[in-house]
C-alpha cells in the first residue's frame, strides 16, 4: 500500500494545506491534514500503533494532533481510536455514528451538531472543518470539507454510494480526496454474493470509479486541483482502471493532468 505522501496544495500565497494519506483501502482509512502548526486526522481505521508509526514518518508527532474527525462508524474508519485516549485527542462524529463508537473516553467524545438542518462548523486553529451529508449504510455518515484562512479548501468523501447536489456544493475547492471504490463490471464477475454486491453496487453503497470521475468533471476548473483517489477496493479495482477513468473523463472537457491539476492512486 502507498502511504504517508507529503503533498502540498497552495492556493493562497505562501501558505499550504498538507495532506498525508496515512492509510487507505478496505483494510484501513487514515489522514493527516496540516495547516501552520495544526494537524487533524479524517478517520483512524488502523491500528494505533501503525498511525503513530505513519504519524512520525511524515514528521508529525501524536501528540500534536489536534482532533480527530469520524466520517462514520465502520471498523475500517475507527479502528486505531485508543489513539484518542492515549494522547488525550479530542473525538468529533456525528450523534447518529456516536451509537456504534467505544472505548472513547468521554471526556474526549464531542458531537458534531446540526442547526436548521446543516451541521455547524467546527474550528479547529485556523482550521474549519464543515461536516456534510453522504450516502452509506450507516447510521449518519459524513464527508468534510476542511477551509483554512487562506482560501485553501479540502473536500474528504469516503464511503458514498452516489454524489447528490448538495454534497457538489460542498465538495468546491482544490484538494479532492474521494473514494474510487470499484468497478462495476468486476463487482459483478468477482465471487462475492449476491447481498455483499447489492450493497457495494447500491446508492448506499460505494462510489465506482465512474461515479468518481463524473463528480470531479463538475468539480474541476483547471486551476491546479489535486486529488487523491482513495479507498480502492483490493478485489473489485485497480489504480491504473481508476486513473484512466478519471483521466479519460477529466480530458473530455479539456483538463490535462500534470497540467491543468495532479492525481494520486492510493491503493
């Protein structure tokens, strides 16, 4: 597995947002995000150990970060949470994927709220961290777009089985790290059964390499974007069929990479 890239994204002057992949795929989800001299992990789906381990190859050590943000509940986005208590790092997921999280000590435990519907912006430093709705079989999944005071804006979609409007809208920046789950066509030869495939394939499920691809061509202008395809499954993916199709889709309305935005596969 490809991990712990140092990769930089700046838009305002002098100023970045550094993104390290920590872990990514069905086994395990993990990112650093870092601006001035605050870091945040999105999810913690390895082990303890192995995220301290990552932590301080990109130079980052535990106890210097600030909280940690819950996409939702599965195993493969919450195993390495004892992190939490041993560094004493704040918690934040919503109410609905709190009921399937333990051994968060609950001093740690904060609630990402809801006002009028939306959830509330939660500051971190100079870090703004906006939760929005997705799709998956969880209680009350989340994405997040992460603002800094420099214009920077980072969007993390993890597990999603479609992309509606309202998440287009809150996807807009120039960091994109999202799911490229499978495709279809190997979900459907492979030798899961027929539920397991249903759930991948359905609008709660996964995001296939297609459904990527048509996201970011109504996400991308031109401008330097970066992204990160992530959570690639082991048996129903390959990154080079996630990065044409990407690639493929994006140059159809006249975006060239290395040119016009760069593209990672993490797998």
């Amino acid at each position: 597995m490809k991990y712990a890239l140092d990769a930089t994204t700046s838009w305002g002057e002098g100023t970045i947002i550094k993104v390290n992949i920590l872990a990514s795929g069905s086994a395990g989800n993990c990112i650093a995000l870092t601006t001035g001299e605050k870091t945040i992990l999105i999810d913690a789906g390895v082990a303890k150990t192995k995220i301290e381990k990552r932590l301080l190859e990109v130079g980052i050590r535990s106890d210097e970060v600030a909280a940690i943000f819950i996409t939702h509940a599965h195993c493969d986005h919450t195993k390495g949470l004892p992190l939490a208590n041993k560094y004493r790092i704040p918690v934040y997921a919503t109410h609905g994927e709190w009921k399937g999280i333990s051994g968060v000590d609950e001093e740690l435990q904060h609630v990402v709220e809801t006002r009028w519907s939306k959830y509330e912006t939660v500051e971190i430093g100079d870090l703004h961290i906006c939760p929005f709705k997705v799709h998956h079989d969880a209680i009350e999944p989340v994405g997040y777009a992460i603002e800094d005071d420099h214009g920077n804006r980072c969007c993390v979609v993890f597990d999603t089985g479609h992309i509606d409007s309202d998440m287009l809208e809150m996807m807009e920046g120039n960091i994109y790290i999202i799911e490229a789950n499978h495709d279809p066509a190997m979900v459907e030869a492979g030798d899961y059964p027929d539920s397991v495939k249903a759930r991948i394939l359905s609008d709660n499920g996964h995001l296939s390499n297609e459904q990527t691809a048509e996201a970011l061509q109504r996400l991308i202008s031109g401008r330097g974007e970066r992204i990160y395809l992530t959570h690639l499954s082991s048996k129903n993916n390959m990154p080079t069929l996630a990065e044409m199709t990407v690639k493929h889709a994006l140059r159809k309305t006249g975006y060239i990479a290395g040119k016009h935005y760069t593209l990672e596969v993490l797998a």
